[in-house]
C-alpha cells in the first residue's frame, strides 16, 4: 500500500511511474478523495468546537437564569450533534473509500526496470546450460513412455476436475526427493531457515501479501472465511505482521514447503495438458526480511539460491528482469527464471524473485527499529526455490530417453537410494 502523505507531496512522481505500469490519472482520483476526506474531518472538528462553545455558553445562561437563551443553546448543541455524527460517518465512509483505493493500486517500479507494454519488454540478463541435442525428437513429460505410468490425470479428473493430477511410483518419489533438495540447499547451503506453515489464513494475511482485493478470484476460499494459499509467501510474509523488529533480528530469511492452490481463472485454454498449470500444486517459497536499503542486495542474493537449484540439476535456464507491463502488483522489480523444457522446445517459468520495497509491510504494518530511532516500515522479498511441479516436469523431459526412459540428475541419486532413472517400464531403477 502506498504512503498517502507521499502521494500528496510528490503527486507528479507517483503519476510518472504508473504510467510506466500503463495507469493514468490516479493521482486526480487519490487526490480528490483524500482532500473530500480532510474536509470531512476538518468540518466535523469545527462542529465539534461549536458544540463545546454552545454547551459551554448554555450552562452560563442557565446560571443567570436567562431560559429563552439556554433554549436555544440548548437546541444548537442538539443540532451540531447529529451534525457532528453525520460528518463524521461521512468522514468514516471516505476513510474507507480512500484505503480502498490505496488497497487496489500497484507498488512503482525501481528506475531500472525496463518500460514495456508485456513480455516482450522483458530483458535477459544471464544464461546458463546449454540446451541438450536429442537424436530423436523429445516429448512433453506426460507423454514420455517412462513417465505414463506415474502420472494419472484420468483419476485426478474423476476426482476433482481438470487441472490436477495423480503421481505415482517412481515420478512420486523423485517429486519428493526434489522437495527435499530444494530444502536441503537452501537451509545447509544459502542459510535460509526452514519453517513450516499452515495454508489456510485469514484474510487480512491474504491482504498484507496483496493477494486482495485483486486477486480474489484466483484464490479459494472456504466457507468459513479462511483462504488457501497461493503460496507460502503469504503465510512467511505476514509472519511478522503488526511486529517492531529490532534491526539487529534482520534479515530474516525463510524457507518453506507446501501445497499451494490458485483457481487459475485467468488461464483459460492456457497450458490445459499436463501438469504445467495446476490448482493444486507445491513450492519450495523462500521470503526475506530486511531493512529497504539492503533489499536490492537481498534480491540478487535471492536470485543466486533459485539458480543454484538449477544448476545442481542440470537444466538450463535464463534469467529475464520482468519490464514494467509483465510485472507483478506487488513488485518493485522482479527476476523470473525460465527452464528449458526440450517438449515445447522453449523456456519457461519456474520462479519468480521479487523485491517489494515496503509496499506490503505498510499493509502488515511490519517495521523496525534502528538503536535509537523511531519504527520505519520493513522490506519483504519473495520467491518461488524452487516450483516443484514444474522442476519434475523440466527434470524428465531434459533427461528422457529414446527408450522412453529417464536418466535422472545426479544430485538426486542420494534422495532415492542410489537409483538413477526411471526405466521405461516406469520402474525406478
């Protein structure tokens, strides 16, 4: 959310950089609602001024026994009452309106980000892997005769509809076993700590992370209020919610595993086979929290974790900074990391880094405190280290076999015992 006193002094500022978001005019309407809002407050303060005087003049007529004039005090302090109660039900209503506004606007982009309208602003910033040459033409991972087996979307749909699915065997396993690596590197080698949370949250969680009101209908919610979690990212984020951190707690750097849910209500026709694009889903989240001067540093460093997982593997990938019309509401500026995936023969997501500056601890109300000085607003950084779904997917389609086999990356031959593919009978072996 953003700082409305900000707005105020620096309206132009804040216009320039939504227009590079492709927004305009919304200064004019923060504004106008803002000042309609002070002079609510402001009209209900004289009021509430005139009232007292009133009350206060009636009580000396009183005492002099002048009745005609206590009468008609007496009915003037009625009168700037329900005055008072309306302005300031008016004033209430504005507030509300106001932070509604706020709520649904866009964090600004860093000056480095590049300006583009969509994807096609996006600028690569390093590469690495080199794209394996097949001597037959590769398959998509569901359709890879190793993997068939282990990868039932007939059950899932008989279940629960389109868009998930049911692993079993030998591709359940490695799913897990390359969970647990994610883990492993990013608590035994980057530091960060490993948390474990719930993924049902009130809504207020949903709202610090700004998840709301935008994105509501790609989120679920249950009957009783609570919400599943797109990702850990909200429940990491909003852990310190309402918190004043003393600087010398930070940074904070977590990391979690969970199931993650999104209704994917505006991915029509999109990624409709396989399992690229799921309702139900796990990550390996990682968050940061640190003061805003060492977030730039903290991204990269965050950057760095995501790519090292992809580099123990084996995939290549790229990594792109998102321009201005790709990025996401929350960001100030955001590394996405594409895997080559040799059955659509193209790069694709799988993990986003972003660093939001203070936009969603003004939200959370999350701050600290330097020795000796006031509270100021955190800064939070997340990303996805990395999306499990979509590194299976990436591991067997870059290790497939003309057999239909699969050979698996050496970093996970520890997490399944020694054994080093997937036979093409769908055995692990």
């Amino acid at each position: 959310m953003h700082d409305i006193r900000a707005i105020r002094e620096n309206p132009a500022a804040y216009d320039a950089a939504w227009a590079r978001r492709g927004l305009s005019g919304l200064t004019t309407r923060v504004l106008a609602l803002d000042e309609d809002r002070r002079g609510k407050i402001l009209a209900s303060e004289t009021a509430t001024a005139e009232q007292n005087r009133a009350s206060k003049e009636a009580g000396a007529a009183k005492a002099r026994g002048d009745e005609a004039e206590f009468a008609r005090l007496r009915a003037l302090v009625t009168e700037k009452k329900a005055e008072i109660q309306s302005l300031t039900e008016d004033a209430a209503g504005q507030d509300k309106a106001l932070r509604d506004l706020l709520m649904g606007l866009p964090n600004l982009p860093l000056d480095e980000v590049p300006s583009g309208a969509d994807e096609s602003g996006n600028v690569e910033i390093h590469r690495w892997g080199t794209p394996r040459n097949f001597d037959f033409t590769p398959k998509e991972h569901f359709d890879i005769k190793g993997v068939t087996p282990g990868m039932d979307f007939a059950t899932a749909a008989k279940l629960s509809g389109s868009r998930f699915v049911v692993l079993k065997g030998a591709v359940t396993r490695v799913h897990r076993a390359l969970a647990q690596l994610m883990l492993d590197t990013h608590v035994e080698e980057h530091g960060l700590t490993e948390t474990w949370t719930p993924v049902l949250v009130k809504e207020e969680a949903m709202y610090g992370t700004n998840q709301l009101p935008k994105f509501a209908e790609d989120s679920y919610q249950t009957t009783n209020g609570w919400w599943l979690i797109p990702t850990s990212e909200v429940t990491l984020t909003n852990s310190v919610a309402g918190d004043i951190l003393d600087e010398n707690q930070l940074p904070i750097r977590m990391t979690a595993h969970t199931q993650c849910f999104r209704s994917e209500a505006g991915s029509s026709g999109k990624d409709t086979t396989g399992m690229l694009r799921q309702h139900q889903f796990e990550k390996v989240e990682m968050v940061t929290i640190c003061t805003p001067e060492t977030a730039l540093a903290e991204h990269d460093r965050m950057t760095n974790c995501a790519q090292a997982i992809l580099e123990k593997l084996g995939l290549p990938y790229r990594t792109i900074v998102l321009c201005t019309g790709d990025m996401g509401f929350g960001a100030q500026k955001t590394h996405d990391l594409e895997v080559w995936l040799p059955g659509q023969q193209k790069y694709r997501e799988i993990s986003s880094v972003s660093t939001c500056g203070t936009f969603q601890a003004r939200r959370m109300n999350a701050r600290y405190r330097a020795p000796g000085g006031k509270p100021e607003y955190l800064a939070t950084l997340n990303g996805s280290g990395l999306a499990v779904g979509r590194c299976l997917i990436a591991v067997l389609e870059n290790g497939q076999q003309a057999d239909g086999s699969v050979d698996l990356p050496l970093a996970l031959h520890p997490y399944l015992g020694g054994k080093t593919r997937i036979a093409a009978d769908g055995i692990l072996a």
